[in-house]
C-alpha cells in the first residue's frame, strides 16, 4: 500500500501545479486520491454533474465538450478537468468522455480547497485569468534568450577601445590621416565631448574621391550627421538588428550621458556564434544579379530556425525575418531599376502588412504598394507597370508567394500619387463599406522601403490623420469578430474536421492583438508601426491602461513564440509551415499559458466591445 501511494505522490509531483507544492503537503495527497479507471467511451462526468472532485489524468485521455458536443479541449497525461463545479460551486458544463482507456487521479474537494486557499500559485493555476501568471512566462522566455546565445553579450563587453575622434573642423586629410594612424575604417566626430557625426571608408571613397572633393574641406562637409547610436547595455543582438535593418557596419556605443564611449562593427558581431544574419544580410546586398538575389534567399528560413532553436523571443525572430526579408526587396527593388533605367518621376516603394510592423514570420505573402511624386504619361505608366511585375515576380522565386488579393504594385489600383492616395483613405474614413474597412486596415500598415521616403511618410501620416470615428467603428467590430479559440470554460475550440482536425488556428488571435493595436493607436492620434510600439503609444496616450497594454503586449509574444516554434518544427520536417497548432503537441505549461493569451485577447475585445457607441458591437 505504501507503495502504491508513493507512486502516486511522484506522479503528481512530476506535474504542474503539484510539483511547487511542499513536500509534507504533496506526501499526503495520495491518502485523499481515489483511483478511478474509465473504459474507453465512458462518460466520467457530464453535463449538470456536481462531479466528485478534480480529475487528473494518470494515463489514457478524456475529450472535454460543450452542450453543442463541441470538442473544447483533450486532456493528457498529468493534466486535469472538473475544476469549473470546484471553482464556481456549481454543475459541470462539459461532457468529459474517455477516449481510450483511462486511469483516474480524483482528488477530493475538501483537498482541493484547502490547497487553493493556502497557496494563492495553486488556485490561480486553476483560475479563469492569468494575467500575471503569462508574464512571468514570457519573462522566462526573455531570461532564456539573453541567458543562452552569444547574441546575449552587452555590446559593452564588444568595445576593447577607446573611440578614434575627430572634431568638425578637421581637414579631411587630418581625418584620413588619423584612420590611418589608428588602423581603423571609420573615425568619430566630436564637438564639445557630444557626438556630432561619423565618417567611414565609404564616406571617404564616395563623398570624396569620387565627387572630388578638395582634402582640405573641413570632415563636417563629409561626415554623416547625428548617426545611429547604442546605450552601453545594449545587447549584441540589438546591434545585429539595427545594423542589418539599416544596412550599416559601425555603431558608436554612449554613455547614459550621449558621450561616446567606443564603437561596436560588423566585425565584431561575426566573432559572435550567432551572427548567421550578419553574414546573410551581407551576401544579399552584395549580389550584383536578380539570379544571385534568388540563391541567396532559401538561407534565410535556415537561419531564422536556428534562432528559434536558441529560443530567441518571438519578437526579435520577427524583426531579424523582416531585417532580412527587407534586405532581399531593397536589393532586388535595386536591381530591376538598373535594368530599366531612371524612373519617369520620382516615386517611394513600400510594404505593407506584417513587413511594414517588423513582423514578418516563417509564413508571409508579397503586399507592397508604389507612391508617385507625380502622375507619369504613358510610357513612365509603363515603366513603373514592368518595374511592378519583374519585382514581384523575382520575390516570388525568393519564396514570396503573390498576395491572393492582389494587395501589390502590380495592381494599377496601388501605384498612386501623394494626392490621389490621400483621397483614398478620405473616401476609405468617408463610407467605411467592407472593402474600406480592408484596405484600411492593409494601408495603414505602411512603411518605406526604397525610393524617396518623404513619399511614403506623406501617405503614411495621411492614414492617421484622415481616420474617422465611424471608421474606427467599423475596424472595431472586425475586431471582435477575431474571437480566440477558446470555449466557455477555458477549454480550446478545435477543428472537427479535415485536414487540420483537433487543431487550432494561432493565426486569428494574433490577428485580433494587431488590429486592437492598430485601432488604439488610431485613436491616440499614433503613427507607429509595430504593434508592441502601437500599444506603448496607446497606453501612454491614456487611450488603454498600462496593463491592458502590457497583458496584450505579452499575449502577442507568447503566441507568436508557439507558432514560430511550430513552423519551425514544420519546417525541419521539409513541410510546409502553417498556423495551425495542435494542442496534444504542447507541453502543459504552454496549453496553460495559451489560455491565459486567449483570455486576456478576449477580456481585451470586451473591453473595446463596452466602448463602442451603439449599433456597432
């Protein structure tokens, strides 16, 4: 017997949330268990049952579903059901069936209660939300991340010299001088100990060997002014991103006072293990044919797999997949335009969608758009026409598929002026039908790419500003059409059918979280990209409170992480990647903490539900 009640007691000591229990209070559990065996396609508890007390699963597997027999959740090995009539002291809502052969764990309520109430962890395991609880879990994702990749490493710890200067007034040729002397590619300008500027090999070849410039003209007439800088603290990682996204080899590190303190390269990110994006970003800007562009592209899902693999946040995957993905458009934007010649009228190139909001995934469509400075005549008609096509047909080789509602350059519909694109998010805000609310929706994500940026920051701040109430409406109640897949009681809606059957689809609550973003930024008056930006804004605005901000924020992040680990596995697996998760594939803790995403999605949608004025919920 003693036996037999410490097997018990490691069992559910391997098991969340017995397993933070003390050891005196765990030891005792098994003498309040009772062991129940269910035949396969027995019901163990249905509909209006009180139920004896909280099931745990000892081996086999129940099907958990609702009135309508809709399959709600799958309850494996160490995992548990029943809680909904121990929590709310009322009749259970689901039908549980045994799927197969069934040993039971039936923890008695008094037990339950008296745990729930001495340790405040257990109950909230069990508890409708979790809010803080999903915090903690991203929060140990970010520890893993910066805790277990050489991309962890401050950049301070990179810099092992004081930074070569020079002052505004320097000739050129002083400048030139000092590199030389330092043995180094690029010197920092400084005025009064505040950085003013940075002047590189590059600047020097193109600025003034190949403009001719006179070696006396002071290094203020070269340098580039006000340059992309990093705290000390950074991390290695961040000074990857900044370099790939922007396409730059030297990064000055400031103190907390703006003093420069060194100067971080891309030389010093190769010695890094993890650098593979470094190199990548390298090779694409350094191909000279569209055929070498499309060689290099199949290595980019290579290398966002090995940082899924060293379990970096979703939210940088998403950035260094962006960085790199941007890195292949401006490259081939680049090339094609050589091919044809100058443009007919000045014009921006932009993406839209997921790439606009450094969002980008294992899984993305080509959407992009042109801006024109001007309305061209005929033949600049068909110049930028075949500039669209040879564009968008090269990313398709890349492995962009074509976007299915033709949300690209491609379209004449999408290759506007600065002017007839203002009219159009006018008349979009104006009679917000469907189709309004759609295209909104895609073109308020909307970021330069190639070409003349002022452009795109026209039309882009145009979408903020022309954005009506009635508008905001509308993209509301799209809003809360995107319900999570979540039953009444917590418990998974899945698919009953098909070829995704028992699966969930990942990519509708993560749709919600952005267009919530997208609304409350909207109304903030916000012209921010990202959606974690777009929250900040909001909620520094007072348009949603901190913590809705930052539950949203952490929602976004825990189920991005799950679906790229996901794709990544697919991807491994020489399968195509898609959203669909099956819940039997994850771990206990992570089926928990979706929930807690779902949840705060849907008290988010709630929230934004009881603002609307009436008639649009």
């Amino acid at each position: 017997m003693e036996v037999e009640l410490a097997e018990v007691r490691d069992f559910l000591a391997g098991h969340a949330p017995f397993d933070a229990l003390p050891a005196a209070e765990l030891a005792a559990l098994p003498r309040r268990c009772t062991i129940r065996y269910a035949r396969r396609g027995s019901v163990v508890l249905d509909v209006g049952d009180r139920g004896d007390g909280l099931y745990v699963v000892r081996s086999g597997a129940v099907d958990v579903r609702d009135e309508t027999a809709e399959l709600v959740d799958r309850v494996g090995t160490g995992e548990a059901f029943g809680m909904s009539s121990l929590l709310e002291h009322r009749p259970a809502r689901h039908r549980c069936t045994a799927v197969e052969d069934t040993l039971l764990l039936v923890l008695e309520p008094a037990a339950f209660d008296e745990l729930a109430q001495a340790h405040p962890d257990f109950a909230t395991f069990f508890a409708a939300t979790h809010h803080e609880r999903l915090s903690r879990a991203i929060g140990n994702l970010q520890r893993a991340t910066s805790g277990s990749t050489a991309l962890g490493t401050r950049v301070s710890d990179l810099v092992d010299r004081d930074p070569v200067t020079t002052t505004p007034a320097t000739s050129v040729r002083d400048a030139a001088a000092t590199m030389s002397d330092a043995g180094v590619s690029c010197v920092l300008v400084v005025e009064h100990l505040a950085l003013v500027g940075i002047v590189t090999d590059r600047d020097l070849r193109n600025r003034v060997l190949a403009a001719d410039l006179p070696t006396v003209s002071p290094v203020r007439s070269v340098m580039t002014p006000d340059p992309v800088t990093l705290p000390a603290d950074a991390l290695a990682f961040e000074a990857l991103l900044e370099m790939v996204s922007r396409d730059i080899h030297h990064l000055p590190v400031v103190d907390e006072t703006g003093r420069p303190v060194g100067l971080v390269t891309t030389t010093d990110l190769v010695r890094l293990e993890d650098a593979d994006p470094v190199h990548l970003a390298a090779a694409i800007g350094g191909q000279t044919t569209l055929a070498g562009v499309v060689a290099q592209a199949p290595r980019i899902h290579a290398v966002l797999g090995r940082l899924v693999e060293r379990d970096v946040s979703a939210a940088d995957v998403s950035r260094v997949a962006t960085a790199l993905g941007d890195a292949v458009r401006r490259r081939v934007v680049a090339l094609v335009e050589e091919e044809l010649g100058p443009p007919p009228v000045p014009y921006g190139w932009v993406v839209l969608g997921s790439a606009a909001r450094d969002e980008e995934g294992l899984t993305a469509d080509q959407d992009h758009a042109i801006v024109l400075a001007a309305e061209p005549d005929e033949a600049g008609g068909a110049w930028f026409a075949a500039l669209a096509e040879r564009v968008t047909a090269t990313l398709e080789q890349c492995g962009w598929p074509r976007c299915p509602g033709e949300v690209m350059a491609t379209n004449p519909e999408w290759r506007l002026t600065v002017a007839q694109w203002r009219a159009r998010f006018a008349d979009w805000s104006r009679e917000p039908q469907p189709d309004a609310v759609l295209h909104t929706a895609v073109f308020h994500d909307m970021r330069h790419l190639a070409g003349d940026r002022e452009l795109t920051e026209q039309v882009h701040l145009a979408s903020v500003s022309t954005a009506s109430p009635r508008l905001l409406g509308h993209l509301s109640r799209q809003a809360l059409s995107m319900r999570p897949p979540l039953g009444f009681f917590r418990g998974f809606v899945l698919e009953r059918h098909g070829e995704h059957r028992d699966a969930l689809d990942i990519k509708r609550p993560i749709s919600a979280v952005v267009q919530l973003a997208r609304i409350h930024a909207l109304r903030s008056g916000s012209a921010a990209l990202s959606t974690r930006r777009r929250l900040a804004a909001a909620a520094a605005s007072g348009t949603i409170d901190d913590d809705t901000a930052a539950d949203l924020t952490d929602a976004l992040e825990l189920m991005s992480y799950l679906r790229l680990h996901h794709q990544a596995a697919q991807a491994r697996a020489a399968r195509t990647p898609d959203n669909h998760l099956r819940p039997a594939d994850l771990t206990q803790r992570q089926r928990r903490d979706l929930r807690d995403a779902f949840e705060i999605v849907r008290s988010a949608q709630q929230r934004l539900s009881s603002a609307l004025p009436p008639g649009f919920e």
